[in-house]
C-alpha cells in the first residue's frame, strides 16, 4: 500500500499487457517463452484484483459501501463474457491471416490484451479524489457535505461497530436469489 492502490493498479496492467504481447511476439521460441510469459501474467492479477478492490472502497462515499461494492460485482459478471468472445474472435483473424496448417492459436492472446489495454485506458482517468481527502480525514456522505473522520488502527473495542456495519452492509452484497431467512441466520451465527 506504500504506492497506492491507483499506482499497483496500473502498473500491474502494463505488466500484464506488455507480457501479453511477449507471448504473441515471442510465440515461435516454444513453450518455455509462454509459461515464463504465462506465469508472469499469473503474477500480476492477484495485486490488479486486490488493490482494486482497495482503490474502491477508497473512493465510496460514507454509507454507500453495499450498493457501490454490489454493483461492482455485477459489473464484473456482467462483462466476463467480454475476454473469451475477444480471444475467439482473434483466433478467427489469427486463422485467416496464417498459413494454412501453421499454428495460429497464439493470435488469442491479443484479444485478451485488447481488454487489459481498455481497462488501463478506463483507469487513468479514474481521479483519487475522494480516496485523497479521506486520508486527510474529511469523508462525503450521502448527502454530500464533507465531515471530519479519524483514520487509525482497529481496535477490540470496534468489534460492536464493526459487526453492525457488516450486519448492514452483507445482504447488499448477497445475490438476490439467496432467501432473506439464510442470510438472516448468516448473520446472527458470524456476525452475532
């Protein structure tokens, strides 16, 4: 966290474009080329996911933690189709551009690295604003004006605090088909 979550966030895509087009350029030097390259991708999604989930909780205003986190999880389920249609459509153009009986399988991990580079594009952008103030000790809450918040390190005598917000917080997350009784009783058992 000494960077940002902003930071980790983009410099994580660019390793993995750049090590995306490693795989496609580098294709005829074997598979070592593409397990180093592959594994090197591996490195990078574990730190993009986390601190994204980071960044945002950052830039949520007060109160709005359960809708803001629930439609990113829809967000992401809705668009999962995007990847595999991109590399199925770019194992088309690799097959029609190739020799006939050469391999062309290779030509997919540019439509992979066609929505890496969309989603760096779609970052930078992204102002840390609000994640900035909260540091400073000022929040947004639903209404908009700023008031004054202390960050610091949890304690034992959070754990009420922190149980209720959760308590709040869970069943927006929850998928709607899941009954309210289950989480209901979810809750009661862990956060109790």
């Amino acid at each position: 966290d000494k960077i940002g979550p902003k930071k980790v966030i983009i410099l994580s895509l660019c390793a993995m474009v750049v090590a995306g087009f490693g795989v496609f350029f580098l294709h005829a030097r074997g598979p070592i080329v593409f397990w180093t390259l592959g594994l090197a991708l591996c490195v990078f999604v574990g730190p993009t996911q986390s601190a994204s989930r980071s960044f945002l909780s950052r830039i949520i205003p007060a109160g709005r933690e359960g809708e803001v986190f629930g439609l990113y999880a829809t967000t992401g389920r809705a668009v999962s189709f995007m990847a595999p249609a991109m590399y199925g459509l770019f194992l088309l153009i690799g097959k029609a551009v190739t020799p006939a009986g050469e391999d062309y399988t290779y030509w997919g991990i540019l439509g992979i690295m066609l929505i890496l580079g969309v989603g760096l594009a779609l970052t930078i952008p992204v102002k840390e604003d609000r994640a900035t103030l909260a540091a400073c000790g000022v929040a947004y809450p639903r209404e908009g004006s700023a008031r004054p918040v202390s960050i610091r390190q949890g304690e034992r005598g959070d754990a009420a605090q922190l149980s209720a917000l959760a308590s709040r917080t869970f069943p927006e997350a929850c998928p709607p088909e899941l009954p309210r009784a289950a989480i209901d009783a979810f809750i009661a058992a862990a956060l109790g």
